[in-house]
C-alpha cells in the first residue's frame, strides 16, 4: 500500500531490481542516493555510488496529497561513453556511464561536521533523484512507454532540476563568472529584472535587440566570451530532451563540474541577454547554435518575465514548438515528438494520436503530431515547412511519409534545403476555413482533406539556385541580369535564352520582389507602379542601379552585362541588404511561370504539369501535384505574383475559381 505517496510494505525476499508500476497513480521510482562515504585509503573517486530504489506516487490518494520531494536530473547520456557500476539496493547494476558520473557528483559530499554549516547540513543525509536511465527499466517496452508519456508530470512535480553539464575544464570558471556579470547588467538595465519581459519584447511582443553593448570595455569586466562560446557548445545545449526538462520545473541549479554552479533562472536570463546584445557582440552569434538555443529555452524557463511566462498569455501550440525546436537533436527519431509533448497544452491524448508508443513506426508518429498540430492551431501554417529536396517524399527519414509532413521534423541540410518562407501575405483572403479544427480521421490516415482552388497550371521551371549561383557576388550578378534584364526565366522551354513572355510583361522591381519572395527585410513599401527613380538605397533604387548596369534586351553580349551588373553589385554597399533578401529567399529555389503568366519562386521539387493552388487555411498559395486519381502531393509553399493577398480569391465573378476539395497524400 501507499504511505505518504511511498510504498511502506516489507520485503521478505529480494526482489527483483525493478518492481511493475502502478500506472493509475502515475507511480515513478526515484533513486535514494547515499552520501559520499568518509575518506579511507581508497580515493573518494573509487568508492561505489550506492543507493535505492523508493516508489512514489504522482497521483496519491486524496486522503493524502502530498507527492515525497525529489529532485529530477537533466543531462545527455552519450556525454560519457559506455557502461559503469553502481550498487542499486545492495547489489552490484550496470547503468550508462553517463548517468554514474551524474550520481556521483550529485550525491552529497562527506562532511564530519565542523563549522562549515553547508557541509554540515548534509552528514548523513540521503539524496532523492531522478533519472531517466536507471528509473525507468528500458528494457521494457511498455513501461518505457507510459513513464516516458509522464516525463511532464516527473519534471513539474520535482522540488527542483539538477542540470549536468560535464566534468569541468580550464575555463569553466570564467564562463560562469562572465554568466554572473552578463547577468548584473540585465538586472542595472531592468530595475531587478522586473520589466525584462517588457525590455525583450516591447509593446508589438516582437524580440527586440539592444544598441547598447554589454561591458566588455570596462577594466574590471569578467566577460571572456572565449569561455563562454566553449561552455555553450556542451552537447546538453543541442538535445531535444532538456527543453522540457528545464522548462517544467519551477527551480533548478546548473553545474558544470562539482565545484561551478549557477541557478538556472540567473543562467537562462543571461543567455537571452547575449542576444539581446547580439548586435554589439565580438563575434557571430548566429554561429553558436547552442547560444542560441539556450535563449531559446529561456522563453519557456522563465515562468516570470519569459514569453511563455504566466503573465505573458502565450499558448505554446505544437506547431510552435516543433518550429522553435527543430534544430535541437534526438537520438531516437520519434523522440523528436515525444520530447516535446510535457510542454503543450494541446489534449494529446485525443484519438490516441500522441500516446507514447515506441512500437509505432516514425512515419506513423510523425504523420499524427503533424496532423494533431494542424487540428490544434485550425489553419495549415505548418504546410510553411514542407519541402523535399530532390528526393521521394519521407525518404530522407528512412521511410515513406506523407508528403504533408513538414521538414521540421528531420535535421536540415542547409546546402540543399531554402530557408523557410516568410509568411506575412493572406493569399487565402476571402476564403472561408476549411473546418481543420474539427477535421475527423479518414479511413485512411495518411489522407488529409482540406478545401481549396486551383489557380493554374505550371507550363515551365526554371533551374534551382544553389550556392554556387547566389553565393558570390559572379553568380548573383548573372542570375539578376539574366531575371531582370533579359527576363530568361532558363527553364527547358528557354533554352535558347529568349525572353519569356510573362517576365517580359512584369516591371523590373515586379520581378526583383519575386526572386526575394516578396520580402525585402525592409520595412519601407515598394512601389510597384509605373518606372521607379526611388533613392539608392531603396529596394527600388537596387533594382534601377541593376537595370542601368545590365542594359538592355537588345543590347549587350551576355558577359558584358553581367560584368556591368557585378560592378553596380560591388559599387553599392547599400544594395548588401536586397542581394542577402535574394539568396534568403531563392537559394535551393527556382522561378516558374504558369499557362496565366503568373511567374512566381516555388519548391525545388517542382515541375512542369504541377498546380499552383490556394488553400482554404494556408497565408501561403502551395505547389501540389495530382498523383493517383483524385488525390494530390504537397511540393511546399511558393511566392506568386499577383496571388499573395487575395487578388486570385477576390476576382470578378467570370473570373472566380471553384473551391474544391483536395485529398493531400
């Protein structure tokens, strides 16, 4: 029976390590770690982590509530390689290396007392944990199922979470004393941190990004960055895992070696600070993904002035979270959903689509978290992450998956994968929703109905854009002459270099918003009327500098309009914004021209025969294909000229299209 949340019964014989758990109370083991022991002639290092097991309930009875304290551990199991002893309830028990060398440093130190009252306060004092590696018996499949589904309630029920870094080396002392003086002036800038929510996000709840630096010019500052970018390259910062396991608890202390610790609140207001700065700093940020990845998380962690904070009203969807995530690694790919589930709120235990199960393949888990997401949020937001490469759907993961299912879920290849169009148009204005947040399963799970139109039929593509092609300032130089001066679009029907009819019917600045899919990451309007004589550094004046350099249609050889154009390039500092915009947006892309003239920048999967379409929930218009009779494959989202804000949707009625129903394999 339960005693306190505890099991009290006596054991008469020696039972097996691990015990079933009661499932209905969401019963956890948690381990009794022994202290150090005294010194010997045996160094401390040598001595054998003892401890027990104790079963807890996360659901006791009402007649006593309370849950046992224990403190849960966060760390990454491939840190140490291989396999160590411990002694688990007397008996010797091979447990990951890993996992050892967490119990050890955690366990409390020997102490005879003294006047060290820190030391004292832990004579004799056992340590309850928590710790996936040896809690859970991971040899059993349907244990490893139901613990790994209550991984949200074991890390919002600890008193607190004991983050492991690593062992320690020779800078980690600086790093953390650089955390602590990044620290102190957040809370001079913030009066205590009390408005940092405000600070960070201001009033539009857009990040914002500080002019003033931090002090590194000062004499006495402790800020080595030197350190801090080597503690911040620790694998724990690239696992999919600790984002809930930090995010949960409401306390926790990070430790990096015995000796270096920090409080986790302090560490993770600190990260989001260095990118607060980012703009002043001596290095690139955008270059230390665990950096940034630790400001990420502090959305979530600060449960006072973070995004995510409880006065800050933020829901955190699934669609969010698989976005804001996708760069943190698993090891186990259906991990990649399953790590994420303790921090939304979405009901996932509906139709039983988002119950851990590891028997499940990835395309099946993978294919239910998008389709969850999608039912959650009630629009196709996410259909903003599906791309495919030059390969079959779903093959990249190992298996056939839906060609709905978003890339997010598979570590992005940035040589041959665009980055994500940005999605401020309403392409679907005037379109009533398709009902996706009341959507039911169909027969066929890997069949997503939703309403739409269709706009027009692809007739030509052009050829994908590469590094090679937008990366230096040569390849850029041919690619806008080729676009904007000569209007070849370079696709199987223009071989022969002659200008294509629908780029001949657009304005010069009309193309250049299609090659950077209608974002120039400038927030002044461009305008599109007439002939432009806008200023120099306008996205207007980009577009003139490029057209006076290359030409005309009828004038100059090839190679000397693109020698003329890669001179405006480089004569033009100002022009830096709009040719980075390009290769944003079309690297890994390619342009395409519909039988209406639309011309557009689509998914690199595209071809001739495909149908540009809008769909009833989707800001973006997409690339589908028809494959087996009524049904359709989704290539990913595209840039339309002439489509992005209603215009096909609020046509005249001789003109409308009809809605009608796509069944999405």
């Amino acid at each position: 029976m339960l005693q306190n949340g505890e099991r009290d019964e006596p054991l008469t014989a020696p039972p097996p390590v691990y015990q079933p758990l009661n499932p209905l109370l969401k019963e956890i083991r948690v381990l009794v770690v022994k202290p150090e022991p005294p010194p010997s002639s045996t160094p401390p290092e040598i001595h054998q982590v003892e401890c027990s097991f104790r079963y807890i309930s996360l659901q006791p009875p009402n007649s006593d509530p309370s849950i046992p304290a224990y403190e849960a551990v966060s760390y990454v199991w491939s840190l140490v390689p291989g396999t160590a002893e411990i002694l688990l309830d007397g008996r010797p028990f091979t447990v990951p290396a890993a996992a050892e060398q967490v119990l050890r440093n955690m366990r409390f130190p020997y102490s005879s007392g003294g006047d060290d009252h820190e030391q004292a306060k832990h004579i004799d004092r056992e340590r309850i944990l928590w710790i996936d590696a040896i809690c859970i018996n991971q040899t059993d499949i349907p244990e490893r199922n139901h613990q790994v589904g209550l991984m949200g309630d074991v890390y919002s029920h600890c008193s607190a979470v004991l983050i492991w870094l690593g062992e320690a080396d020779s800078s980690t002392g600086a790093a953390i004393d650089s955390l602590n003086a990044i620290h102190d002036q957040l809370l001079a800038e913030t009066s205590n941190a009390t408005n940092l929510r405000e600070v960070l996000y201001g009033s539009t709840n857009i990040f914002q990004y500080s002019s003033t630096p931090l002090p590194i010019s000062d004499p006495t500052s402790k800020i080595n960055f030197t350190a801090l970018i080597k503690l911040f390259a620790r694998p724990w910062f690239t696992r999919r895992w600790v984002v809930q396991e930090s995010a949960l608890p409401r306390t926790g202390t990070i430790y990096c070696g015995r000796a270096n610790q920090i409080d986790m609140l302090k560490f993770f207001r600190a990260a989001v600070w260095i990118q607060h700065k980012q703009h002043t700093l001596p290095f690139d940020l955008d270059r230390e993904q665990g950096m940034l990845n630790a400001s990420y998380m502090s959305a979530h962690v600060d449960h006072q002035q973070g995004w995510f904070s409880e006065s800050g009203g933020q829901r955190r969807y699934l669609a969010d979270l698989f976005r804001y995530f996708c760069t943190f690694e698993v090891t186990e790919g259906r991990d990649r959903v399953y790590a994420l589930l303790g921090l939304s709120g979405f009901q996932r235990e509906l139709n039983g689509l988002l119950r851990v199960d590891y028997a499940r393949s990835l395309g099946e888990v993978l294919r239910d978290a998008t389709r969850c997401a999608i039912q959650e949020s009630g629009d196709l937001w996410l259909f903003r992450y599906v791309e495919h490469g030059t390969v079959e759907f779903g093959q990249r993961l190992g298996e056939r998956i839906p060609s709905w299912v978003p890339s997010l879920f598979r570590k992005a290849d940035g040589k041959l994968e665009p980055s994500y169009m940005r999605s401020a148009f309403r392409a679907n204005l005037g379109l009533e929703s398709g009902g996706l947040g009341g959507m039911d399963i169909d027969e066929d799970p890997d069949v997503l109905v939703v309403k739409g139109l269709v706009v027009d039929t692809v007739v030509d593509v052009g050829p994908v854009y590469r590094e090679k092609d937008l990366g230096n300032v040569e390849g850029l130089a041919k690619v806008l002459c080729y676009v904007l001066v000569r209007r070849v679009l370079g696709g199987s029907r223009t071989g022969n270099l002659e200008p294509d009819t629908a780029l001949v019917k657009l304005l010069p600045v009309e193309l250049g918003l299609v090659l950077v899919a209608g974002s120039t990451f400038d927030p002044r309007p461009v305008q599109t009327t007439g002939s432009s004589n806008g200023q120099e550094d306008t996205f207007e004046g980009f577009v003139q500098g490029v057209m006076n350099g290359g030409g005309n249609l009828q004038g100059l050889e090839d190679q000397d309009s693109e020698f003329r154009v890669k001179k405006v390039l480089e004569a033009n500092a100002s022009f830096s914004r709009y040719t980075w915009a390009i290769k944003y947006a079309a690297l890994n892309r390619r342009l395409f021209v519909t039988a209406g003239g639309f011309v557009g920048l689509g998914p690199q999967a595209m071809r001739e025969g495909d149908a540009l379409c809008i769909l009833s929930d989707s800001r973006l218009p997409m690339i589908l294909r028809r494959s087996a009779g009524e049904e359709w494959n989704v290539l990913g989202p595209c840039y339309a000229h002439g489509v992005m804000r209603g215009d096909v949707v609020k046509a005249s009625p001789g003109k409308a299209k009809e809605v009608v129903q796509f069944c999405l394999r």
